[in-house]
C-alpha cells in the first residue's frame, strides 16, 4: 500500500475536517473525491506533514506521517491548487530552484528542470519571467516542479482547476502518461468528476470529514440499482408518487427528464404499469449507463 | 503549444544531504536582490564611509606625507576604538543600511504570502527554521558586506601599513568588538526585516514600514526630548539605541548619560518579540476557520 491511515482526526479549532478516516489506497492513479469543506485538501496536508493529525496514524510509502514528514516530502511531489510562483524568476530557474531544495545536486536540478520543461510542453518559454505566464501556463509549470526530483508519488490538488477545455484535456494527457507509463503514483483530489473518471482506476470519495466509499472506479460503478432515462406527455406528478411508493428513487432534470434508479430486482414493466395507471405516456425511456457521478451522488447524498 | 514530444525519463541520481539545506534560498535572495534597480548604486554608496575610513586608516600611517594638511603640533586623527565605533555607528551607515534592507528584505517573506509560494517551500524536506535561515542569511549577507567585512579590513589594512602589530597588541578585543556588535545589529535587523515582511504581502508597504519605523522612532525621540528634555525618550528610537549599544562594545562613553543595558533589553526585546511574530504568520498552509 502507499498510502494508509488509520483513524485519523483533525480539527480547525470547533471545525471537525477528519473524523476517524480510515484508508488503504493500492498503486497505481488515485482519485479523491468530495464536495468543498469534505476534507480533501485537510487530507492531502496531512499526508505532507504540513499539518498533524490530532490522532490516529498513517503512512506514505511506508513512511511515518507524524514523524518522517521530511522523508515524505523528499519521495513526494506536490501540485497545489491555487496559483503560487517566486517572482523574478524565470521557469528554469524556478523548477531548478525547487529541485535543489528537495535535495538535488545544483548541477543535475539545472539538468532535470529543462528536461522536465520540456516534457510538460514550456520548453519555449522556460526563459520567460512568471508573472508573464497564462493560467494554462502556470498549471504546467506546477506540474513541472512537482516531478523536477522524480517523485515516487504525486499529490495533485485541482490540477485542472481554470483551464479552458483544450488545456484541460493536455493536462489530463500528461497525468496519465506520468501514472500509468512512467512507474508514479498519482493521487489526484479534484470535485470534477470526469477528470477522476477518466485519469483514476481507484477512488476515494469523502463527506464532511468522513469516508464516504472507496474502491476501483470499475466496481463502483456495479452500482446496486439499474438507471432508466424517463420522458412523459401529461401530469407526473402521480406516476412519480406511484413509483416511490414502490421504493423508486426519482431525480427530475430542469427540462423535465426524470432519472429513475430501480432497485436490483425490480422489474422496469412497474414503470409502464404505473403510467398507464396515472393515464400517461411514455415518450422516452432509455436504460442509462451509470456514471461516477451517480455514485459519488449515492455516496455523499445529494440528489 | 506541443504535450510530451520528448517522453518522461526518471532521474538516475541520488539526493544529497545537504549541510546546509537552506543556502539555495539565500543564494536566490542574494541574486534577485543585485537584479534590483539602483540597488548596485545604494551598495555601492553604502560602501561609501568604508572606503572614506580606509583613507583615514592610510593617512594616519603616513601623516608624514600628509604634513601639509595639518598645523604643526596638531593630530589629524588617530585610529582607535573610537575610530572603529564611529564607523560602525555613523547615522550614514546607518540610514544605508536600512536602505539596503528596503531592497534585499521587503519582499523576503511578503512576496512568498503574496505568491503562496509557502506551500511550495515546505512541500520541500524543508524545516521551518531551514526556510528562516534562508531569507534571514541574505540579510546576514548584505549586513556583514557593510559591516564586519569593512571591520576586518580595517584591522588587516592597519596592520598592513604599520608594519607591525602593536595595535592588534594594545587592543586585543577589538577583533571580537567588531564580530560581537556586526552580528548584534545584522542579528536585529535581520528579525525586524523579517517581521515587517511577514505582516503584509506587498512588498512597497513593507518598504515604507522599514525605512518609516526606524525614522519615526528617532522623530518621536527629537519631538519628546525636545518637550521634555529627558535623556530616557532616547530609549525610543531605534538608530539611538544602535549606537548606544555600539558605544558599549567598543568601549567607547554613550553619547547619552543612561546605562546602554536599556537600549541592549529593548533591542533584543524586539528581536524575541518578531521572532514569535514571524513563526506565527508563517505556516505552510493558509487555515479557514
């Protein structure tokens, strides 16, 4: 396991953000799931030891995250969220910079910086001044200092956050290659459920400080109820109250679509039946594909 | 712009463990600040009195040569530890030496807060203390140039031109006077830059705060010893207190008539209390509460 921790608490003053959470993620590209205020970026400075548990314990690579906090960043590259530079500085500079603060030699850090400039795409910008870079830029650029010392993990806090679809899409490109060719782990926290979906084999989604669900994206998505897409001509309101009297849960879109999940072992011949009992017709009815969307829905509780 | 033309390799050496984990930061500091505008021209002229009391130094071994400036019977000057204090404690050095500070120590911690650049040097194996060494060492750096680099000089120059070591030999102590008091005043700047810098993230605030602080403590003393006449109002300013504490090390009498221990209190006072400050604003992590 890289990353394990066992009932860990922490608290900012009155505000619980962990309460006993409890994980053991595998190998390979990781994504950590949760609405704003779940514990996500509480959970990501911890395993960094820039904050410490009030109790429980845990490890990252084996490491102890109370006690081997500099042993753990030195295997460990970090992407935050917000925008964050050294002015005065250009792009080679800067990543060599970090490079040598995480420990690498001065001449190997200069070496590594242009190497991996290069592979995030800035190799021609590398000798412009920060403050000139675009948002798309300056994502690169965090990524770029986050594997200047070859980390065995990476710790990417909204890594797509204010990028336009394309930049979105090569940032993504990149975190794939980095996790799934190139021997990293990748833990990925974001509220954007496609990234997870579409760089991450294994999720973990939390809620207001507590573990919600984990496990690999493919099971989880073996949700225990089928998905039917629903459009009707006439009132629903009674078809619905029909269908929730037999357990049904019903979600109604903005432009009238309902989303009926049906328990494991109903019968979708209920839902006709119920419509021809309220006197309406069925226009659309599609069996739907479950998303992660669905189950980070079921797991945190929102409709 | 082109993704992953050239492919990912890992790094095939081996991380160092560095003595000094914190010298990048410094080195960076040190190298930012000289890319300043004008900053060559205040160092330069901070160097300046140095250069003037180097003369001096050469004029007092060679007063022969200089027989035609002075009056017969009369000293031009004599080099002693007077000479050394009045050098270290000049009101010019001094007020250069805040200048210097508004260049090199402004943006040390309030760029980082400014760019949340914190975030970026604690995801390194790097210690808090590492972080503070860093910034406080360019500081050190600026301040030992115009301070005990200067001191040394000045020794090795008039030993030098005496020829002997009669002056090293009547004042002993003066080697570790100018060590004591360099690392003295570079130590209580360096935590009242620092302070400054932590208390707000524009870099051009902190500027005014720095050069403002020190002229308003010595304005505040001339406007209360002037109402008052009280020697104790000297205890507010900052350039005063320096040079009382200056006079001290070197032996010399305190240009005020009250005990220099005061000025050497409130002095370190203010370095512990910045200190506390300092750690306290610098956390790795912004915390919403």
């Amino acid at each position: 396991m890289s990353i394990e921790i066992k009932n860990i608490h922490f608290s900012y003053g009155q505000v619980k953000a962990l309460d006993g959470v409890d994980i053991s993620l595998p190998k390979g590209a990781i994504g950590l799931l949760g609405p704003n205020g779940a514990g996500k970026s509480t959970l990501l400075r911890i395993l960094l030891g820039f904050l410490t548990p009030d109790s429980g314990e845990g490890s990252v690579l084996g490491y102890d995250i109370r006690t081997q906090q500099d042993v753990i960043r030195k295997y460990v590259g970090y992407m935050p969220e917000n925008d964050c530079l050294l002015p005065g500085m250009d792009a080679v500079t800067f990543t060599s910079y970090l490079g040598e603060l995480s420990g690498m030699p001065r001449q190997e850090a200069m070496k590594r910086a242009h190497e991996v400039l290069f592979y995030v795409g800035l190799e021609e910008s590398r000798y412009r001044m920060l403050e000139t870079y675009s948002a798309g830029m300056k994502q690169r650029l965090k990524l770029a200092q986050s594997i200047v010392h070859d980390p065995k993990l990476i710790f990417l806090d909204e890594p797509t956050s204010g990028l336009d679809p394309q930049g979105r899409t090569e940032i993504l490109n990149l975190i794939l290659d980095i996790s799934s060719k190139k021997d990293i782990q990748v833990l990925i926290s974001s509220h954007i459920l496609s990234d997870i979906e579409s760089a991450c084999s294994f999720v973990v989604i939390l809620n207001k400080g507590k573990l919600a669900s984990e496990g690999k994206i493919s099971d989880l998505k073996q949700i225990d109820y089928s998905l039917y897409e629903v459009r009707l001509k006439g009132e629903a309101g009674g078809f619905i109250n029909k269908l929730k009297e037999l357990n049904y849960r019903i979600e109604q879109t903005a432009d009238g679509l309902l989303k009926v999940y049906l328990p494991q072992h109903a019968d979708s011949q209920d839902m006709f039946k119920a419509a021809l009992d309220e006197k309406v017709q069925i226009r659309h009815f599609v069996k739907s594909e479950t998303s992660l969307e669905d189950r980070f829905a079921q797991a945190v509780g929102v409709d | 712009m082109t993704v992953k033309e050239k492919g990912y390799s890992h790094w095939k050496g081996e991380f160092e463990e560095k003595r000094f984990p914190w010298w990048p930061i410094t080195r960076y500091g040190i190298k930012l600040t000289f890319k300043r505008k004008f900053f060559k021209m205040f160092f330069f002229m901070t160097l300046v009195p140095a250069f003037v009391y180097l003369v001096g130094i050469y004029i007092s071994e060679r007063i022969e040569d200089f027989n035609f400036m002075i009056r017969e019977g009369t000293e031009l000057f004599s080099v002693n530890p007077a000479y050394f204090k009045n050098y270290m404690t000049n009101e010019f050095l001094l007020f250069m030496i805040v200048m210097i500070m508004v260049f090199c120590g402004a943006g040390l911690i309030s760029d980082d807060l400014k760019y949340n650049s914190l975030q970026l040097y604690f995801s390194r194996p790097l210690k808090k203390g590492h972080y503070f060494l860093g910034k406080a060492s360019v500081i050190v750096f600026f301040l030992f140039m115009v301070t005990l680099v200067p001191g040394i000089v000045f020794i090795f120059m008039k030993l030098i031109f005496s020829g002997n070591f009669k002056f090293i030999q009547q004042y002993p102590w003066l080697i570790v006077s100018i060590f004591i008091y360099s690392v003295f005043i570079t130590g209580f700047f360096a935590f009242y830059v620092m302070l400054l810098s932590s208390l707000n993230k524009n870099r051009r605030y902190v500027a005014v705060l720095i050069f403002g602080l020190y002229l308003f403590t010595d304005i505040l003393f001339g406007i209360f010893y002037g109402i008052f006449r009280s020697k104790y109002f000297s205890l507010i300013s900052i350039k005063v207190n320096l040079q009382q504490v200056g006079a001290a090390f070197f032996k010399q009498k305190t240009s005020y008539d009250i005990s220099w221990l005061y000025s050497f209190i409130i002095l370190i006072l203010i370095s512990i209390v910045s200190m506390l400050v300092i750690k306290k604003k610098v956390t790795s992590v912004e915390i919403i509460k």
